[in-house]
C-alpha cells in the first residue's frame, strides 16, 4: 500500500498539502522534510502519515528528508492540535512556537572544533626516536595519551602544531575530527554543591504528596486515566524551592525528566544555580531555553533535551514545549504570573498548557505560588485540583512587618515638592545601612518622568504612534515611547503655544535612583530594568554583586519582585503601590495584591526581621489593606464574590475580540460588523459586550477597538468565536484578532 505524507509547509500561509513517500525514506509523523512546491523547493513538517492515497491524482514525492528523529514528538503534536482548536490559531504557528527558528532553520547547526584522537601509540623504540628528532609530535602524543578523549587543536599548540599533527595523521598515529563543542550559556559561571535540607513537618507532607502523584503517574496506562494538577499555596519564604528540588530527585529516581517554568527571565539565572548547585552530580543534564540566548546556545540546548542528553529543563514560558523524553514533573513557579500569557499568536497561557500536557504525557503537574491566581484556587476549591499549603517560613522567621504611607499627608509635609522617599522611609533606609543590611526598593515604572506637560495650556507631549506620554530618559536626553520605541528631542518650547514653562511630571526608576545616591551618598546602589539589561549577563551580574553584599541599596522594576532570595536584604521600599491599582482591568486589584504581596516576601528572608514600608495616595484600597496583613484567604473571599456577582472570571471564560487598522473608521466599522455577526444566533449563556475604543486606543500607528465575550464554557465560546471569524471577510488593511482567556485588556 503506498504511503502519503500530509505536510505543513513552511511560513505566512497554513498550507497542508499531501506528498508520496519514496520508499528509501523512513519519515515519521513530526519529521522535517524538504518537498517540491509548485516550481520551487520548500521545508515542511509531517503532519500524520497515511496508508493510502486519494484517488485519481498523482502526488508528488517528497525531496529529501532533513532529520531521521521527529522534531514534534505525538503529545506534543496532539498538544499543538489542541492549541488549535482551543484557541483558534493556526496550526502552521503553532507548530514554528514549538520548533524555534534556530532549530527549523538551516542557518545555525552544531559548532564544531578540529581536534586530534590517539588512534595508537608507536613501539618504544619509535616513540624514544620521536622524543629526538621530533619533539613537538612526541608532547602531542603524550598529551593525547594521558587525556585518552579528543583534544581541540587549539590546545594542541594551535597553527604552530598543525605540521605535527599532518605528519602523524599520515603515520596512522592520529586522527584529525570535527569535534562537536556545546556552546553553554552558563560556561563562566562556577557552582558550588548544596545538599538536600531537612524538612519540617509542612514541608514534608508536601513532598509526601507530590511523590504519591509522581508514583500514580508511572502506573497510569489508560488514555482516559489523569492525575490532578497540584496547587502549592506556600507563603513568601516557605521553602517552596527546596521542595521543588526534592520533587525533582524523585522524578529522576523514576527515570523521569523535570520541566522548571518561570515567569520572568531574570529569575532564570538565580533558579539555574540552585538546581545546578543541588544536581551537581548531574550538571551536564540540566538544560536552559529561553529568549536570552544566542541562537547557536538555543540550538545546542535544544538538541541536547531531544538526545535525552538533558532530563531537566530550566526556562521560561516557551519551554514548555521543550522535547523531553518521559516528562514526568512539570514545574510552573509562580503560577499566577500574566508573564505566562503569550501575547503573540498563539496566544497561549504556558500555564494552562502545562495542565494539557501534563494530561497528554501522564505526567504531575505542581503549580506554585504565594499569591495563587483566582482561576487556579478557584480549581481547588472545584475539586479539579488538589491543594497543598505551606503556611510558616521555612527558617522559622516570620512575615516582615508592614507599613502604609499616605503620600497625601507626606505630599504637604514636603510642601508641593515631588514626594518620592517618605521620611520614614528614609529613616529605615539609614538604620538599615547603618546595621549593614540591604535594602530593596520597588518602583515599577522605568525612565526619568513618566511624561513632558506644558501647565499653561495643558499639552502633553504623546508618541507620534501610539496614544500614550512620551517618558523622558536623562541618560540619553530623549523622549521615549514604551510601547513602540519611538524616540523624540526634548523640546525648549511648548509645541502647542511655544510657552517656556514647559515641565516634567511624575517619576520613573532612572530619577528614583538619582535621588537614592543624593539622599544616601554613601551606599552603593545599583537600577535593574529593562534599560539596565540590555547587556547579555547584566542581570545576572548585578544580583550576583547584591548576593555578595557589593551593593547596598538595590532599585528596580517587577524584575526584583518576586522568586529572589537574599537573606540579607531586611528592608523594602514600594514607591508609588497605585501603579496597578486603577487600570482598566477588573484584574487590577488582584495584580496589585499579588505583587505587593511578592515584593514584600524579598525582606526577613533570613535570620533578621524584615520591614517593608508600601508608600501609596491610596491607603484604604481593600488591595494594599489584604496585602498589608499578609491574608491572602481575606481577599480572596471578597474579590472573588465580586467576580461571581459581575460574571468575570473565575465564573466565566472571557474571549478579548480586537480590530486595528491605521484608518481609525475602517477598524471601528470591521468591529462593529463582527458585533452584529456574532450576535446573531448567539448561544444563551455567552454575555456578548458592546464595541468600544481599546484603553490603548492607538498602538504602532494603529487604531484599536475592541470588545469581550463572556461564557461559561470556553469550547462554547471559541467555536462561535471561531465560525464568525471564519465566515466574516475583513478588509486587508484591517487586523482582527482573537485572545481566549485574555489577559491583557488594554
């Protein structure tokens, strides 16, 4: 019976067109293949493999096959077909989230150095005659001797050994070969062994817990069987990382691999040394994929995780596609984190994927997090997952005390001037340094002001492109755009009535740092935002510096939030906690609590106890008082009877539909189309809004409008989404686009 292969052809276009299998290649379904496309050759993926093929045509065979083993393994593909229809993307993206560009292209291969290999050792004699005549090929062969494993010509002596090296390659004594070399993203960094810690009575039983689901899953051999994602509620400082690791060992005593996830790439870096540091004995096995690696890093690390070479992988949210063999542990820390929602298409939540896969492979899912999200503990109260809790710092220490300072009353005691450090903040500052304790500030807003205004007339000076201030940066005397990267001079005049008053208004990380060095002049202290790490390593460098104590006084965005630990650090400062609170997001609340919440667990981490001081204009926010008392049961209870009583979630799925076009009419009329379209036949239970201008309502020189769907069946939901998508022509200059479970409302 001849064989066809339905392929998924490479690019902008999701195109599955059916070829015949020569019989000398032994394709498989996830393989690579080059085939023939009208006049030209193009690359593809298999698909699924048939034993038979359509009548009355003659398909076309294909050209070559570029990998014997499959790049998308079967679960990853039935991941990939679930992705599809759950989201409604097409496949063909899917497909390039899950095989990176550096691995489907045939630009970047495996780095290879020549090197030399003892081949055989000549007679005494001979080798006594080399040791005279030619004393350089008798120290190659000694070295190559004692080495007993290929050696880089390099350290051979380089060009001056390459004559030597000929002329025993010629002798039969050595052989010249193209050694592979891995190019490790942490080659400079230098790991010291820990060893497991005892746990206490909490820790334990959650460990207990985790390895009876590990156990079940080796023993699931039904497709219909499943085991219960775990939800690890464990406050700031519980010990959650320890408990990872242990639940990790046992994993691989069952010959299973770990997948780590992590929400922000800058907690990459401090979660690779602790698990290289525990598995010392296995450093070579641990693999790290995420967006800050070179291509030719993430082709080796790829690579290595498909070989079986790596059994732990450690990285951000694409790295739940990583191809492990036998996954049987998929950590997501910090599960509450939006970082986890893919914001391009596919607009998947690596969260939500993990619970899939983990279906898939048969595999236990943990989920941790101080600050569960609402969807997540709203599952265990469901019963769909199980819970564990860690309700006491692993060290015995307790929650840091928490102070509220109204910036109203500190706003007049500074009479008019920019309140920005409090006094009693700056009390704290100067007993900690005294003490030689840290301090950690929190500001999440990067740049110098946050906008340009002219007080005469009003006129704030807005991006070209996108309906949001220009942010002044002093470092490099430019008006910048945070959306699109727009970049503008400061200008003398008001553009608008060319008055000379013209000022800037609020503060972002870069003046907050200015200040810390004048009011503090004898601390050192270091910024970490996203204008700081644009340097490969910066981050990674400047917290090493702070682990060690270099840095007194460490000021940053979200990227210091969460999931760092230094002992050190007695004291933190949140400037301005209303950043989040009143964003166009029923979220809004939820953000702030958690990441007051998470900033707040950075102090007390170790023997001394901790202080954080939350400045605010807003200190009565139901927010800032739940995150003040640490009591994440209280908010809950009232956030999510707030959810119910409006019908967002966690009581419903909620679809964000949205249309932009550079013509701001063409964008509205496209939305408003698809409001009419989807609103007939509309399924009962699905609470259809209202089209309206996007809160962004100009990005990149687009117009945005948008509207959100509600239901409380998400299949529901996406199938209407989808079909009137599907059957509603829009105009080429108009992009819609569909999130399901959006995250991002603006």
């Amino acid at each position: 019976m001849p064989l066809s292969a339905s392929v998924l052809i490479d690019g902008p276009s999701e195109l599955v067109f059916d070829y015949a299998v020569p019989d000398h290649l032994q394709v498989r379904a996830g393989c690579r293949v080059r085939v023939p496309l009208r006049n030209r050759p193009a690359t593809g993926t298999v698909l699924r493999l048939q034993n038979s093929q359509p009548e009355g045509f003659n398909l076309r065979f294909l050209t070559d096959l570029l990998d014997p083993e499959p790049l998308v393994t079967p679960p990853l593909l039935k991941l990939a077909e679930w992705i599809t229809s759950y989201y409604g993307t097409p496949l063909e993206q899917v497909i390039r989230s899950i095989v990176p560009a550096a691995i489907r292209g045939e630009n970047t291969s495996a780095k290879t150095r020549r090197a030399a290999v003892l081949k055989q050792l000549p007679d005494d004699e001979s080798l006594a005659a080399l040791a005279k005549r030619a004393k350089r090929q008798h120290r190659i062969l000694t070295v190559l001797q004692v080495a007993q494993k290929p050696i880089p010509i390099a350290e051979l002596g380089g060009p001056a050994a390459t004559a030597s090296l000929k002329a025993l390659a010629e002798k039969g004594l050595v052989e010249i070969i193209d050694l592979e070399v891995r190019r490790d993203p942490d080659a400079s960094e230098t790991f010291i062994p820990t060893q497991p810690l005892t746990l206490n009575d909490e820790q334990q039983a959650c460990l207990d817990t985790i390895k009876s689901s590990l156990s079940q899953a080796s023993d699931l051999k039904s497709e219909n069987s499943n085991l219960s994602p775990i939800l690890l509620h464990g406050i700031t400082g519980s010990g959650k990382t320890e408990v990872y690791l242990q639940a990790t060992r046992a994993a691989l005593s069952l010959g299973r691999s770990v997948i780590v996830l992590v929400p922000e790439i800058s907690l990459a870096p401090q979660t690779v040394q602790r698990f290289k540091a525990r598995f010392h004995d296995l450093a070579g096995e641990i693999a790290v994929l995420h967006s800050n690696l070179s291509q030719g890093e993430r082709f080796d690390e790829w690579h290595r995780i498909r070989d079986g070479k790596a059994r732990i992988v450690i990285g951000a949210r694409s790295a739940i596609f990583a191809p492990v063999r036998k996954p049987g542990l998929i950590i997501v820390d910090e599960e509450h984190e939006p970082a986890y929602k893919q914001e391009n298409p596919p607009k998947y939540h690596a969260r939500d994927l993990a619970v899939v896969r983990g279906h898939l492979e048969k595999c236990t899912i943990l989920l941790g997090s101080a600050t569960p999200s609402l969807e997540s503990y709203r599952n265990t109260q469901l019963g769909k997952y199980a819970l564990i809790k860690l309700t006491e710092r692993a060290d015995g220490a307790s929650l840091p005390l928490t102070r509220v300072v109204d910036m109203r009353i500190e706003a007049r005691k500074q009479k008019g001037r920019d309140a920005i450090i409090s006094d009693v903040l700056r009390t704290s500052i100067d007993k900690r340094l005294e003490d030689g304790e840290q301090v950690i500030v929190f500001l999440n807003r990067r740049g110098f002001a946050r906008s340009l205004q002219c007080p005469p007339c009003g006129h704030v000076i807005e991006c070209k492109h996108c309906a949001i201030p220009l942010t002044y940066h002093r470092a490099e005397e430019r008006l910048v755009c945070h959306i699109c990267g727009y970049q503008a001079i400061v200008p003398r005049l008001c553009p608008n009535c060319n008055d000379p008053a013209i000022r800037f208004q609020g503060y972002g990380t870069e003046k907050a740092e200015g200040i810390l060095r004048k009011v503090f002049p004898s601390a050192k202290v270091a910024r970490l935002d996203t204008d700081t790490t644009r340097r490969k390593n910066a981050l990674r460098d400047t917290l090493r510096e702070f682990r060690a104590k270099k840095i007194n006084i460490l000021l940053g965005t979200q990227m210091i939030a969460k999931g760092l630990d230094f002992p050190n650090v007695t004291l933190v400062g949140v400037l301005n906690a209303d950043l989040s609170l009143y964003a166009p997001d029923f979220r809004a609340g939820e953000r702030t609590f958690q990441l007051l919440t998470q900033v707040a667990g950075r102090a007390g981490r170790g023997q001394m106890a901790g202080e954080v001081i939350i400045q605010t204009s807003t200190p009565h926010s139901p927010s800032i008082q739940f995150a003040r008392h640490h009591d994440f049961d209280g908010f809950v209870a009232q956030e999510l009877d707030v959810r119910e009583q409006f019908g967002y979630p966690p009581f419903t799925h909620l679809a964000l539909l949205l249309a932009r076009s550079s013509h701001e009419r063409r964008a509205e009329f496209t939305l408003q189309t698809l409001h009419r379209r989807l609103a007939e036949k509309l399924p009962g239970e699905i609470i259809l809004g209202d089209p309206s201008p996007s809160p962004l309502t100009k990005s990149h020189s687009q117009f945005r409008f948008q509207l959100l769907l509600r239901g409380p069946n998400a299949r529901v939901l996406s199938h209407h989404l989808n079909r009137v998508l599907k059957a509603t022509p829009t105009p080429e200059d108009v992009i819609v686009t569909a999130d399901l479970d959006a995250y991002d409302l603006g």
